[in-house]
C-alpha cells in the first residue's frame, strides 16, 4: 500500500487533508514539523511526501532540499502545498527541489489527481530500479559461472607451457594464456565495480611493501609483455616502504592500467611503471605508454564506463577498466588522472 507523508504544523490542515483520502488505499504518515518529517523517513518508507510550506523552525523549502539531496530519498516526490500564489514563489518552490505544487485552500479533486500522479512516477521509479537490480543480480551470476571455466582453462595452458613444444604450437598456447587472463581480470573487474556502485565493497587494508607488489604485477606480465614485442621499464626508488591499501584491489588496478597500456601501444614501443614517495600523500604510482594517446574529449569519456562514443571506436579496452581504475583509486580515499605523455601517449596516475 503506496505511503504518503503530511508534514504540516497545523491540525486542522491535517484533517482536512486525512479526509480528502478517507477513501483511497493508502497509509497516511503525519509530521508536524520539518524535523519530525526527516525522522520519520529515516524510518519509514514513504512514497510521496505533501509539505507545507509555512512552518516554524524549519520551512518546507528546507525541508525539501534536506529530502532532495539525501541520496536515500532524494527519488520520493515532493508536493508543496502553499497559500504562496506568485510566480516568484511558486518557481522558489521549484528550484528547492519540489516535484508539484497545490495552493490553498486544497481543492480535492485536484489533489487527488496530483497524488495520484506522483505515485504513478515513484511506482514506475520502483519498478525500474527493481529491474536494474535483477538484471546486475543476473549478469554477476554469469560473470560469476564464467570464472570457473576460464581458470581451468588458464591452468590447462599454464601446464603445456611447460611441456616440449613447438615455436607455433607455443605461440598459441600463450595466446591461450593470455586471452585466459585478461578475460578473469575483466570478470574481477565487474565483480569489483558492482559492489562499489552498491556500496557493498569491504576494504581489506593490510601494511604493504609496494616495491615488491609491484615487481610481482610485473614478473606475471612478462609473458604478456613479450608477445605483443613490448618494452617494460620499471622506476622504483631504492627506498622500500609499507602504505596501508587494500591488496587485492590495489594490484588490480596496477594491472588494469598495464592492460590498457598494453592494447594502447605498437610493437617496440616502451611502457613505464613509475613508483614516487611525494610528500604529504603515501604513494603516486604512474603507467606511462607511447600509444595513440587520448584527446581532451576522450579523457572524460573514458573515465565513466556509462558513456558511449564514437570518439572511441578506435581505443581498445577503455571504459570500464579505466572507469573502475577511477573507482577503485576513490574508494581508498585516493585520486587517479590522465595526462599526455609527451611526444606521444598517456599517463595514468593513481595517487594514495
């Protein structure tokens, strides 16, 4: 049964109102401040929200922008209810966030009709969000099952690697190998960006020796590294020290961002891995290849997997890499940018 809140300091606003639904299936809410209103929502779900806006304390203008940008209830209309009339105050009840309006005295009719209709908006919303939520359940259940298959076949080729083998048979066994291991990372990937988007990522920050992670990112790349006729230069200081980062995350953005650099650049060009201890942050670490490079246009772009672009049709592997590199950086309390390699490429900097 759709929930409608009445925020309102007067009485006998409230029976008025309460009599106008005595008939409609709906649970009615009441709050006889702005204060009480926001309470309640903290605990109540409620689907559409009727406020005055003449009330002590705090008015419905900012109650409004209080509800408008919450992002747990910033999706529930807002119907103002005001014996305002001009066209100044009405479009300030507007600009604060309000989905409609009614003036008083409330005609019945018309504010059925305006309830009615916010609730068809904030149902549909629902009905949205419901699929979105079911479709994300099912594609991480497919990503999921993927996993398993693609590891044994990693293993499988890992094994023959090692076997005797001919000069083509081995070419086509590291093709194997490396196909495997971009596909888990790209499966690691989504896994990761849906539970930060949902809030749901629980950092595991552990004392970590970069220098050695960062060697170890590079000794697994080598063979990657080998067969697209690649250079990879390492700039680590001889200074080792430990900075307090979620492994598991933080290695997968080393490689995210070595990926990238890999399907950016032509064979005999060079990557580099730059490892510096600025002061007053922990660590910057930058990959820097001599690809293509990317315009100003195309930097935004990459950095948020949502958009599509032609600009992009000829870029390999961008997207949702670089736009869960960018999460990833951010949810560790970190920042990561893109800059122009001079004469030729770009640079992917993640700072912690």
């Amino acid at each position: 049964m759709p929930a409608i809140l009445i925020v309102d300091d007067n009485a006998s606003n409230l029976d008025t109102i309460e009599s106008i639904f005595a008939h409609e299936d709906l649970d009615l809410f009441y709050a006889s401040s702005g204060l009480h209103a926001l309470d309640l929502l903290e605990t109540v779900a409620i689907d559409t929200v009727l406020l005055d806006v003449m009330m002590p304390d705090m008015d419905g203008v900012e109650v409004c922008r209080h509800i408008k940008t919450n992002p747990k209830w910033s999706c529930i209309p807002v119907i103002m209810v005001t014996s305002l009339n001009s066209k100044e105050d009405l479009a300030f009840c507007l600009q604060s966030g309000a989905d409609d309006f009614v003036e008083k005295p409330v005609n019945a009719l018309e504010l059925r009709a305006r309830v009615r209709s916010m609730l068809r908006i904030k149902e549909q919303y629902d009905d949205l969000q419901n699929l979105l939520q079911t479709r994300s359940d099912v594609s991480n259940m497919i990503i999921r099952e993927l996993r398993n298959p693609l590891t044994t076949m990693m293993l499988a080729s890992a094994v023959l690697q090692r076997t005797s083998l001919s000069e083509t048979q081995q070419k086509k066994v590291d093709q194997i190998y490396i196909s495997g291991k971009q596909a888990i990372a790209s499966i690691d990937t989504q896994l990761i960006m849906s539970k930060i988007e949902q809030g749901s990522l629980t950092l595991q920050c552990i004392d970590l020796n970069l220098i050695t992670m960062l060697q170890l990112v590079v000794e697994d790349f080598q063979v990657v590294i080998n067969n697209y006729g690649l250079e990879l230069v390492t700039k680590f200081p001889q200074e080792s020290r430990f900075i307090k980062i979620d492994e598991n995350l933080f290695r997968q953005i080393i490689e995210n961002l070595l990926t990238n650099a890999i399907n950016s650049s032509n064979t005999g060009q060079k990557i580099t891995i730059c490892l510096e201890y600025p002061l007053a942050i922990q660590a910057r670490i930058s990959v820097i290849d001599e690809g293509r490079g990317l315009r100003n246009e195309e930097k935004n772009i990459v950095l948020n997997r949502l958009e599509k672009s032609d600009l992009l049709v000829n870029i390999q592997n961008t997207g949702l890499g670089l736009a869960f590199c960018k999460l990833a950086t951010e949810a560790q309390g970190g920042k990561f940018w893109v800059t122009d390699n001079q004469p030729q490429g770009s640079i992917f900097t993640v700072e912690i």
